[in-house]
C-alpha cells in the first residue's frame, strides 16, 4: 500500500471517530481510531520499505 492510501485511511479514520464523538457512537469511535491507527502502521512500513531501498542503491 502507498504512503497516499496510508495517509486517506488515516483521515478516514479520524472523520469516523469524530463523527462517533459527535453522535456519542461508541461503535464508530472504535472504528475510526481503528482505521487511523491501521493507517499510521501503514504509513510507517511504507517509509520503512522506501528506506531500504533506497540504503540498497548506495
């Protein structure tokens, strides 16, 4: 998955869970902190993989 994709998912996931804080949906809030967070691990393996590859062409 790409660093864009990541970083979607991770607004995606806050939009939910602050539409769960606005509507006191504890369902959804649970559901957007998880997105954000899946987002941000996604994001971190992204660069993570980037970084290697680019330590390989040194």
């Amino acid at each position: 998955m790409g660093k864009a994709k990541a970083k979607m998912e991770q607004m995606k996931g806050k939009a939910k869970q602050r539409v769960g804080d606005s509507t006191d949906d504890r369902s959804m809030q649970s559901e957007g902190r998880r997105e954000k967070s899946v987002g941000k691990v996604r994001e971190a393996a992204h660069d993570m993989v980037e970084g290697v590859k680019k330590g390989r062409k040194k």
